[in-house]
C-alpha cells in the first residue's frame, strides 16, 4: 500500500537506498500499491521502514475502543495456531516498538534542518523518488 513514515525513517531510507536502481520504477496506476514493491519483491527491502518490517508478525496492541490488548497477525503465516496459542513470549509489542520510534523521530526532528519537520510529520514514502 502507499504508505508515510516518520522523517527520521525517511531519511534513514533515502541514505541507505540505490536512487539508480529505484529511480525508474513504474508509477502504480492504484494509489494503494507500493511502488516499491515489484513483481511480489521489494526494492528497498533492506531499508524498509518498521511497518513493513512488522508487516504480517503477530503483533500486539492496545485497542483503540477498550483498555484490551488485540492481536493481529496475518492468517496466511500462521495457519496451524490457534489465536490462543499466542502469549507475550511470542509476539511484538506494536504499542513500544511505535513509542520508541516516536522518541527517535521526536530527536531527530529536534535537529534536523532548523525545524523543518514536527514530530507528528509523516512523508509519503514515494517522495522518495520525486512522486
């Protein structure tokens, strides 16, 4: 899907990537695909950003409507466990991971280029490419 990070991955991602090998990448023709993402393999896989790091782990989070943990996961990973199988010995705390990257992003904004991102500032990921 067409995806925003946090500066601080952004920018972590534009230093790490070949620009000569992205740059000719096709425009998707739905606004939900990745343009990153090419015949099923992706092009900045070892710069991806943490959602697409996490993207199918089952992962825990606290629910938006209650004070309950939820766990998501990709079926298609995990089609021999039962749900209840899943404990905090084998999934991802999305709620740390996320707070942690925060507190990154929050320092990196802090200093970077005289306020020109806020914490709360994402970037389309497709920018990286001038899209």
């Amino acid at each position: 899907m067409a995806i925003s990070v946090f500066p601080v991955e952004f920018y972590a991602i534009r230093s790490e990537m070949d620009l000569e090998s992205v740059s000719g990448l096709a425009v998707p023709k739905d606004e939900a695909q990745c343009r990153f993402l090419v015949d099923h393999s992706c092009t900045i896989y070892k710069s991806r950003p943490v959602i697409c790091r996490t993207h199918g782990l089952p992962l825990v989070y606290m629910s938006m409507e209650s004070d309950e943990y939820e766990l998501s996961l990709c079926e298609l990973n995990f089609t021999e466990y039962d749900f209840l199988d899943f404990d905090e010995e084998n999934t991802y705390p999305m709620d740390r991971i996320n707070s942690q990257l925060y507190q990154i992003n929050k320092n990196f904004v802090a200093t970077f280029e005289d306020g020109k991102y806020t914490e709360q500032d994402r970037i389309p990921l497709k920018k990286l490419i001038g899209g």
